[in-house]
C-alpha cells in the first residue's frame, strides 16, 4: 500500500514540474528554411540572417620598394701581381717580405747573389781598358801614316816638276807617285783600325750596361703597391721564372666578390649599382659597388657572374664567401602583400573586395617584390581592399565581413 502512495506522489511532481517548465519557456515558433513564416493567429516571425565570415583583407597602397638581386659567390683579388725574377740562374740571398705585409711601389721582397755578376764586370771593365789601349795604338799609327801620306805626296809633286824641266826621269816620277798612294792606303787601314777599336769599345760598354742592369734585377721589387698574399721564394734556391712566382700581390689591397648571377636577371645588371654583402653566418655589415658585368655566361650552370669591389676588404680575407644582395633601383610602387597574390593558368590575381563586402577575382600584373610585399602594375586601384591570404576559403562572387590587418587578432 505505502509503495503504490509513493509512486502516485512521484508521477505527480514530475507533472507539476513540466507544467512550469511549458509556462515559463514556451516552444519557439516554426520556421521554414529562410525568411518569416505564419503560426496560430496570423504573426510572423522572422528567422536571423545568416552572418558573412570575418576574413581579414589589406588595402592597397603606395609604397617604397626596392628590386633587388641575390647572389654569392667567393673573395678573390682585384688584380694579383705575380712577381718573378728578371734573371735566372742566381742563388735567392735573402727574403725581405713575408705574407700578409704591406708593401709600397718598389719595395725589395728578395735578393738574389749578386757574386757571379761582380766577376763578369770586373772581367769587362778589364776587357774595356784593352779596347781603350787599342784605340790610343791605332789612333797614334793614323797620325804617323797621314805624316807618311803627306810627306809622299809632296815629293810626288816635286818629281813631277822636275820632269816637266828635264832634271827627273820618268821613272822617278812614278816611284814618287806610287809611294803617294801606298801612304794614302796606310792611312785609310789605320783609319779603319782605329773605327774598330772604338766598335770593341762600345760592345765592351754594352755589355758592362748589361750586367749593372742584371745586378739592378737581383733586388726583386714589388712593381705596385700591394699586400703580399703568396711567397714562394726559399732562401738558397736558385731563381727561375719557369716556375711558380717568387711572391704574389693584391694590388692596393682592392678585393672583389666573383658572384654567381641567374641567367634570367643578368639583363638588369650593370656596373655601377650598389649591394650589400653579408659573410655566412655574420653580421657584420658590408657594402660594394659592381665593378664589371662578364659578357660570357657558363654553357653547363647557366649562371653569370658579375665582380663587385668590396668597400670594407680589411675587414675580409681571400677565399671568403659572401652573399650580396644588389639594388637594380628603388621606387614608390602601389603594393599589397605578397600572400594576397594567387596563380593559376590565367597568370596572377587577387581577391579584391568591394565596398559591401562582395569579393571579386582581379587579374593583376605584378613587379617588384620586396620582402612581403609586391608591385602591382594594373588591376587595382590605391586604396582598394584585397583578401590578405589567397588561400583563404572565399571564391568570386562571396560575401565577407572585411577585417583590417591592422585590427586582425594575432594567431
């Protein structure tokens, strides 16, 4: 009896509780897919809007860019100075420069024996006072044949007055007149010995020039101003050209960047632009200027390569690498970001968004592009809204709620 109370209490406070439940939230109105619909006693009422997404868009504005190119490469001389020796075949004394010093315009690096030299001009200079005794003996036998020719000729002429007179023979005359001419050949001999006793003379000369000018060359000098990178020269070894150079220079200290070039932005290049270089894993700043543009580009790489002459080279070393970035110009540009951009088959586009939020594909032309923004050449206008990431889930024709990058929440 107590349990069937105890249900019968139960049934009616569950009752009683879904009686308040229906009074105080009462069911909600029917509606039909979209828009009002009528319930009992004629209302409507209205179903809510579907909400547009909030994607968020950037505006499209002038801004300073600057195109660029990027390239590496490694750090190599201006101009390397080979030197080697002028003369062969002499010991090396003593070396005068080591690498990593600073030399002037014709600063001695090396010198060579200079022992055989002095021997052969010593021999010369002997040799030089023979030909000077030589030429005083020949000088002294012309003053005597022309005393001989002269004195022959005036007896030739005494003779033949004689002659004319009846007192002097035939024969007489012509003895007179053939001692005339034997005495001019003596002179014309001693003339021609005494010419070539000068000619020994001058060969000796020369050749002592020849070896002053040898003992000037066993003092290898720097034929420029420069820092020694390279020295070959051994102490004792015996000089030679045929084989590696004694030292090798870089010219003024000027080192040059060989940087690799893309075939397709060699057309922009040209000497004179300016670049910044950066050595792997540094931060040190560094600046440069194109020095030359090579003509030839590498039939199997397909790459270019242009020289840039390096403003800071104490602060880099030879065999370096560097990385450079060249500005080919620098202007005010409209730009949006570059993750707006898009393409497919029918080239580049953007999402463009009207003023009441309707998206648009627009087809654009780009340019320049400069870190996360690019140039837009044609197809939008300054000031017009784009969606800031092509990926995003709109197509032409949708409906958004625009929201500034700037305002945009940080994800």
């Amino acid at each position: 009896m107590n349990s069937k109370t105890n249900l019968l209490i139960a049934g009616l406070a569950v009752a009683a509780l879904a009686a308040g439940y229906l009074l105080f939230y009462p069911a909600a109105p029917k509606t039909g897919a979209s828009g009002p619909v009528a319930v009992e006693g004629g209302a409507e009422s209205t179903a809510p809007a579907k909400m547009a997404p909030a994607i968020t868009v950037a505006a499209t504005q002038k801004t300073v860019l600057r195109d660029t190119i990027r390239s590496s490469g490694l750090v190599g001389a201006v101009e390397r100075i080979l030197v080697q020796p002028q003369i062969e075949g002499q010991a090396i004394d003593s070396i005068d420069a080591e690498v990593g010093d600073h030399v002037a315009a014709g600063a001695v690096l090396a010198r060579l024996s200079e022992m055989s030299l002095k021997l052969q001009k010593a021999q010369l200079v002997a040799s030089r006072a023979s030909a000077m005794a030589a030429i005083a003996t020949s000088e002294a036998q012309m003053v005597e044949a022309q005393s001989s020719a002269q004195e022959a000729h005036r007896t030739e002429e005494r003779s033949r007055e004689l002659q004319k007179q009846g007192n002097a023979s035939q024969a007489t005359a012509d003895q007179a007149k053939t001692a005339a001419v034997g005495a001019d050949a003596r002179v014309l001999v001693t003339k021609q010995s005494t010419e070539a006793a000068r000619a020994q003379l001058d060969v000796v000369d020369a050749q002592i020039d020849n070896v002053d000018l040898q003992l000037s060359r066993t003092q290898i000098k720097a034929p420029f101003a420069g820092e020694v990178v390279e020295r070959n020269a051994v102490r004792g070894a015996i000089a030679s050209a045929a084989g590696a150079p004694m030292f090798v220079l870089v010219r003024d200290g000027l080192l040059e960047l060989s940087a690799d070039i893309a075939e397709q932005d060699l057309p922009r290049m040209s000497a004179g632009l300016r670049a910044k270089l950066r050595v792997a894993g540094s931060d040190v700043p560094l600046t440069g200027t194109v020095r030359l543009v090579e003509p030839a580009i590498d039939t199997v790489t397909r790459l270019g390569r242009a020289r840039i002459a390096i403003d800071q080279a104490d602060r880099i070393r030879t065999g370096m690498f560097l990385e450079a970035e060249i500005t080919v110009s620098e202007r005010e540009v409209l730009s949006v970001p570059i993750t707006a951009l898009g393409t497919d088959e029918k080239g580049a586009f953007v999402m463009a968004v009207d003023p009441d939020g309707k998206v648009r594909r627009a087809t654009v032309i780009t340019g320049i592009r400069d870190g996360k923004l690019v140039e837009v050449k044609s197809g939008l206008d300054e000031g017009e809204l784009v969606v800031a990431k092509a990926a995003s889930f709109v197509r032409d024709g949708d409906v958004i709620d625009p929201i500034s990058a700037a305002d945009a929440p940080v994800t």
